[in-house]
C-alpha cells in the first residue's frame, strides 16, 4: 500500500539511518481523499495513530522506534 496522498518521506541519501514522515495538511482535516482503502478513518477523518502502528509493523525487523510530535500536530 502507497501512503503518498498522506505523507511524504525524507531519508539520509548519504547513508543516514533516519527516516523522517511530513504528514500532509490533508490528514488533519475531515475530508481527506486517499486512494489506500486500507486507512483506518473515522467520520472521514484518518486515524493517525493506527497509521503509525501500521508502519511500525510494515517495518518489523527494520524500525527501531518510531517518535511522534503530536504536539506539533494542528488541532480544531
């Protein structure tokens, strides 16, 4: 599955071993239009935290941790 309407993903081209998720405006709002059938959404809205889980384990035996700065995330 694609999370391209969702987020964007930056990693180290140089070798880093940090990969770092930009979630679209689009996420925090109500109408948000994905094309994976596989987001969790509630009212139209994607469940953010069932999105992570999912990648955590899409990248069981790879993903160390996963870090979120929810505080950063926009609210009503």
């Amino acid at each position: 599955s694609s999370y391209n309407d969702v987020a964007e993903f930056f990693h180290d081209e140089f070798g880093g071993l940090v990969i770092c998720v930009f979630l679209k405006p689009s996420v925090f709002e109500n109408n948000v239009r994905s094309k994976d059938k596989n987001l969790s959404k509630q009212n139209g809205v994607i469940d953010i935290n069932e999105m992570i889980k999912s990648w955590q384990l899409l990248g069981n035996g790879i993903v160390k941790s996963i870090r979120t700065f929810a505080e950063r995330w926009p609210t009503d």
